[in-house]
C-alpha cells in the first residue's frame, strides 16, 4: 500500500521537472546585451538570417513546451487521481475501452502540428537560401582549412585569415555579405551562431549562405564538423563595422605592408626559410598559398585561428614552435636559432 508520503514524493518529482525546464529557458532566453558575453546564444540573433532561424525555434519550442505540459499535466493528475488507496488491495481496476474520438483527436492532432511546422520551415528555408543579393552586396570567398579560416574579398583585393570584416546594415541601408565557402582539405562547417545557421563546408563543392549584422562588435564563430585534432581550435571572428569604419578597414588593407629598412635582415632571414613557400606577403615575392596570407599580420586579433591573442610575445612563442600551442598543427617547429627567431618576429610586426 503506497502511503500519503510516497505519493507527495510522485507529485514533487513532476514540479521538479516543471521547475528545471522552466529554469533552463529562462536562462536561455535571458541573454546580455552584450552579445561579447553570449558568443554562441542562438536566443540572442543581430542577424537577418539568425532571427530568421530564432523565429522559428522558437515555434518549435512553444509547441513542444505545450505538448511537454499537457503530457506532464496529465501525468501528475493520473498519479494523484488513480493512486492507490487503503482497501483496493484484492480489487480489481475499472476496465476502460478505447474511445473513438480520443483515438481520432490523437491521431489528428499530431499530424496538424507536423503540417505545421513543416510549413513554417519550408518557409524559413525559402527565405534565407532564396534571398536575392542586392547589387552593393558584399561578396566574400570562405576556404576552410585544416585548421583555420582563408578570407577572400575577390572585388577588393584582399585576402586574409580567420577574421571576416563586414559593414553593419542599416535601416536606411542594407549592406548584406553574401559568402561563398570551399574547402581546401576535408569537411568543415562555418557557424556564427548570432549572425545564421550553421553551413557546411565540403571538399570540391560550392555552399553558398549570407549575413546581415544589424548591430557592430566581434561575433565569435568556430567549424561545427569534426575535422581533425584541433577542430575545435579552429574558431572564427566576424567583425562587423559601421560603413565608414568598414570602409577604412578596406583601404588599410589594400595598402602594401611597409618596407622598413631597419627590418632588411629579419625580411631576409624570412625569405630564407621555408616560410616562404606557404605564406604569402603582397608585394613581396612570397606567394605561398598553404598558409594564410600574411600582409597585414599584426591588424588581427589572434593567432593560430582563435588559439591566442595576437601579440608579441604569443607570436614569438607561436613563430618558435606552433606544435606547442597546437599540436598537430601543419605549420613545423623550424629549429630557428634565437637570433633568426627575434629577426623573423621583428619583421612580421612590421606587417600592420
């Protein structure tokens, strides 16, 4: 015989469940507005496509948080109504037969709410992948690597690594980026969880997706695809500026790295060494393309693709042996000497 104890211990067990899930939406809905803080929070969208997407999560969410409730709900009441009371032993339980329009409603319910959402979806992907780019859209080539992010602006000249610059969008002025993504080596997957949905990236094929930052700061990204030892070392920063800070960005960029005299041996000590044949410096007979391009090294934030700060004291640990910070990294510990190594790194501050 359950006594009264047993079954308040059912009852609290189902409020504790309620409170929990209760609890976790409210966390995850409770987002900063600081979205540096919330660098992976598909509850906070600043993005066309990603409120596009959080729109219909939360569709999804309302409607299996309903049918959670009902099905909780019921629960909690079978368990208080039909408990076991003090005389039922040697009784046998009411038999209850199947009612047609209990059978109908749970058979048609279901499938309404599966036309439903499948609707709304359908919708949601027709309106993201069939955008139209507008004729000042930005247009941007993404490659994946093992492990890190080459950045091509084709009608701009430049070419950068694990940083994606783009203009904020305005209400008076929509200035999305359309991106193109490739893969150089295996699969990869670009998600910047604020600004759209998580695309793959794929060996000898083309994806397509875009972004529209509708507010300025450093959105934090990463390759979502298993790809390797450091996949989850291979992060990604989209920046997105005001136009006229965007605009200087671009003309910074399109300006040769300077030539400073004082920086001839370290420049020679570089073209010296098989750094050379991966990376390339515009205006300089470096012409790698097996690493990133490295024109304007010390304007980016980090090094080794989201692993450290990009200072001088990290580039200088990074530039003596990279399998340090990252193992299985494919740029090698080249054995240079202390004074290749200060001549080297001296140089490539020189690269702003």
């Amino acid at each position: 015989m359950r006594t009264r104890d047993s079954n308040s211990w059912y009852i609290r067990s189902v409020l504790a469940v309620l409170f929990i899930l209760y609890w976790s939406v409210a966390v995850a809905f409770a987002a900063p507005a600081d979205n540096s803080h919330t660098p992976t929070n598909i509850f906070a969208p600043l993005s066309t496509p990603a409120q596009a997407v959080y729109e219909l999560s939360l569709l999804a969410l309302a409607i299996c948080g309903a049918i959670f409730l009902v099905v909780a709900g019921l629960l909690a009441y079978t368990i208080v109504r039909f408990r076991r009371r003090p005389g039922d032993e040697g009784r046998e339980p009411p038999q209850v037969y199947g009612s047609n329009q209990i059978e109908l409603a749970w058979t048609v319910i279901p499938i309404l709410i599966v036309f439903v959402l499948i609707l709304a979806t359908a919708r949601t992907i027709y309106d993201v992948q069939g955008a139209i780019p507008p004729a000042d859209a930005l247009n941007v080539t993404v490659v994946g690597h093992q492990w890190w992010w080459e950045i091509r602006y084709p009608k701009l000249g430049i070419v950068t690594a694990n940083e994606l610059h783009v203009p904020v969008s305005e209400t008076s002025k929509r200035r999305p980026t359309f991106l193109k993504l490739e893969s150089a080596d295996v699969a990869h997957s670009f998600w910047v969880p604020q600004l759209a949905g998580k695309t793959d990236v794929i060996p000898n094929r083309q994806n397509l997706m875009w972004i529209e930052p509708i507010q300025p700061g450093t959105y934090v990204g990463n390759c979502a695809e298993y790809c390797g030892m450091q996949h989850a070392r291979m992060l990604l920063r989209v920046i997105a500026h005001p136009p006229e800070d965007f605009e200087k960005w671009v003309a910074a960029q399109q300006e040769p790295p300077v030539d400073d005299p004082q920086m001839a041996a370290g420049r020679d000590v570089f073209f010296a060494t098989s750094c050379v044949n991966c990376h390339a410096i515009r205006g300089t007979k470096a012409m790698g393309t097996f690493g990133p391009d490295l024109t304007h090294l010390m304007s980016r934030e980090t090094l080794g693709a989201g692993v450290i700060p990009n200072t001088q004291e990290n580039l200088q640990t990074w530039v003596r042996d990279p399998q340090h910070i990252k193992p299985g990294a494919l740029m090698p510990n080249m054995q240079l000497t202390d004074n290749e190594l200060n001549r080297i790194v001296g140089y490539l501050l020189t690269l702003k």
